[in-house]
C-alpha cells in the first residue's frame, strides 16, 4: 500500500489529556544519548534506509499518540546507529584533548557518563543496547580498538572505559538522578518533542515504514511557526508495539537531518541476566559518584542577592520559538584571538559579531541551537535564526 496521509491534526486539549499516559511509557526504553548543545532538544535517531511500506490498517495522528502513551516495552537488545550533524566544524582532536586534560587535572573520570557521552554530538556512533525493566540497562558504545559500556543494575549504576581502564560508579536511588540523569532514546526524545506540541504545531501521520525488520506508522510533528530552526520531526512508531524505533529532525534551512539515530536491529526477547553483570578490571581506576559531585559543588557560582543563582533563566517567546533568556552577570565572551590556539580558533569558527539596540555581542551557532552573548554578558537561547535573537535581544 502507497504511504497515506492523514489532515487528522492533534489539539493542544487532546495533547494535554495524554500526557500523564506518556509518563508512565517513558520508564522502561534503553538507555542512549545525545548530550551537549543540542541535549536539551534532540535525542537519538535510526540511521536507517526505509525498505518498503508495509500495508497497515490507516490511525490517526491521536490514535498513534495513544498508542505511543501505552506502550510498555520492558525488555528488548539490539544496535543502534546515531549520526548527528549540527554544522560544528572538525574538533581536531580539540575534543579529546579537553576531556583527558580535565581528568589529569582532577576534574574526573573518562568513564564518567556525563563526559563520555559528548562525542555523540558530532559525527557517526554505533551503540549496543539492551534492558529488561526498569532496573536492568546497558550501553556500550563501540569504538576503534576499544568500547564504553554504561550499565544499570538495580542499585548500582557503572561506567567502564576499556581505552584508559577507568570505572565510573554511582548509584541508581541517589536524589532520584537516575531518572534525570539516564540518556534519551527515540521514546524519549518523541515524548520530549509532544510536550511541545500546541498551537503553533501541526501533527500529522504520514504513511508508513520498515525499520530493522519492523512495520511502523510515521508520525510528523512540524512548526507552524517561522523563525525556528526546526523543519520537522519525523517519528517511525512500531505498529506493533507503539515504542518509536526510528526518530529524525531535520532543519529548516534543509539538507541532512540534525540527528539521525535509531534501531538497525531490534529484539524484544528477555535478554540474558549476565547481561548487566559488572567488576572493575583489575587495576582499574575506581571514581565513585559522590568524588566528583564533591568537586561540582566546589566550583558550584555563588548565589545572586535574593537567594536565586545567578544565570537563572526565563523564557521569552512562546512555542517553538521560546528563547532562554540567561543574565550572567559578567561580561561578554573572549574573542578566540584572546583565547588563543585550537580552542580560540574553534570560538572564532562558530560566531558571528552582531550588533542592535542592545550593543554588540557574539552569535554563536548550530544548525539546530544558537546562542547569542551580548558584551554586557546576557545570554539568549533557542532553537531560533541568529535575526530572532537580534530581534530578542533588542526588544528585551
């Protein structure tokens, strides 16, 4: 059957009335991420050809919503692929030279999963995952010559780098991190995405797909506004199942998806309990969790007058074209001839100087997030066009 299209469109009521269904749906998908610029925003996608367009019964955009909301998938393995590309230029090595400079300074470990995890931000991954309900999840991340594998195990929550044989170690229960704290999936990033949905979006189904092995409906959810950098998400929901397998945003300035990731292979058999098994290597280096909360907190900035942090946020804009407004209370950014060397060039490569009402300042941009500092120090945030954050920025 020839992919279909439904004008069933999906209300901000009808939105508002599933969400404590999709809170329930989120609890039990594998654990894998997407960090770093864009962390607030996108998650992962399958980097998979589409291989025909299964016949299946035609369901609205509502009735796909639903089914996404009681989905209670709580144990599957297979492989993902993640490519993402937000128009950063090459790092150079810039990268890794900053993670392993920051270890040997003291600020942490390489198995630690809130660093490791950043190299997905660029470029193309293939990650290994697997789960069996809600305390039983692996990640191993493959590289040349060596992986990194994150695995949750009841209580326990290990990061293990096979390249500098360093162990990461926190617990599951601490402050309730493990919720926050555990990277997004295409479930996770779908739920993410129709939190956002209202009236300045439109939702749509629109046809079908195969993705590893799997019949699925694709949802499209698309900004009816302009001044956002978003084109659309595009989202393959398993017929079956209702778990997202395949989950892609593309820019509104067109060309590649920002993110592309998703399943290549998918099962939903119960995987083997040695699966999530986990013992430091001998002569391994052991950071526990509570060493490096300790050394956050030690550079945590003091609190402004009033008692709020300084750097607190508001929002200014509405739907897709909310911008995070940040005062900082210092002053603007370096320019990277003050910085100087790899990092410096890096800084002068992704900003543009930009003047208004307000001043001067630095856009500094993706093809997904930009970020405008002005030189009195004022930060504005957003999936928006670098003429937004002017706009922002003048009228603020």
């Amino acid at each position: 059957m020839a992919p279909y299209e439904s004008d069933d469109s999906t209300t901000p009521d009808e939105i508002d009335d599933l969400r404590s269904g999709r809170r329930k749906a989120a609890r039990y998908v594998v654990p894998v991420a997407v960090v770093g610029v864009a962390a607030a925003t996108i998650g992962l996608v399958p980097a998979i050809a589409d291989s025909g367009d299964p016949d299946l019964p035609e369901i609205s955009a509502q009735q796909l919503i639903e089914k996404i909301a009681e989905s209670d998938v709580q144990q599957l393995s297979g492989t993902v692929k993640i490519s993402t590309d937000l128009g950063l230029p090459d790092l150079g090595g810039l990268e890794s030279s900053l993670a392993s400079g920051a270890v040997e300074s003291g600020d942490g470990s390489s198995a630690d999963p809130s660093a490791k995890l950043t190299e997905l931000v660029t470029g193309t991954h293939t990650l290994r995952v697997a789960t069996d309900g809600p305390d039983r999840q692996k990640l191993s991340l493959l590289e040349n010559a060596a992986e990194y594998s994150l695995i949750h195990n009841g209580k326990d929550v290990w990061g293990y780098d096979s390249a500098s044989n360093e162990v990461f170690h926190g617990t599951a229960e601490e402050s309730g991190k493990q919720e926050k704290e555990v990277p997004a999936t295409p479930k996770d990033l779908t739920e993410e995405a129709l939190k956002s949905v209202d009236d300045t979006t439109s939702v749509t189904v629109d046809g079908t797909a195969q993705v590893a092995d799997r019949d699925a409906y694709r949802l499209v959810i698309k900004p009816k506004q302009s001044g956002t950098t978003v084109g659309q998400i595009t989202v393959a929901v398993d017929a079956k199942t209702g778990m997202p397998l395949k989950f892609t945003l593309t820019p509104a300035s067109g060309g590649a998806a920002v993110v592309d990731a998703g399943f290549t292979q998918v099962s939903f058999a119960k995987p083997a309990a040695s699966t999530f098994d986990f013992t430091p290597p001998k002569g391994a280096k052991v950071t526990e969790e509570g060493e490096v909360a300790k050394e956050e907190h030690s550079r945590m900035p003091d609190k402004a007058p009033g008692g709020a942090p300084e750097g607190e946020p508001r929002v200014i804009g509405e739907g897709w074209n909310a911008i995070a407004v940040m005062e900082t209370g210092g002053e603007g950014i370096p320019s990277g001839s003050e910085v100087g060397g790899d990092l410096g060039g890096f800084m002068d490569s992704l900003g543009d100087k930009v003047k208004g009402k307000f001043g001067e300042g630095t856009v500094f941009k993706t093809r997904l997030v930009n970020a405008l500092i002005t030189d009195d120090g004022t930060v504005y945030v957003g999936a928006v066009t670098k003429d937004a954050l002017v706009k922002a920025a003048d009228a603020g």
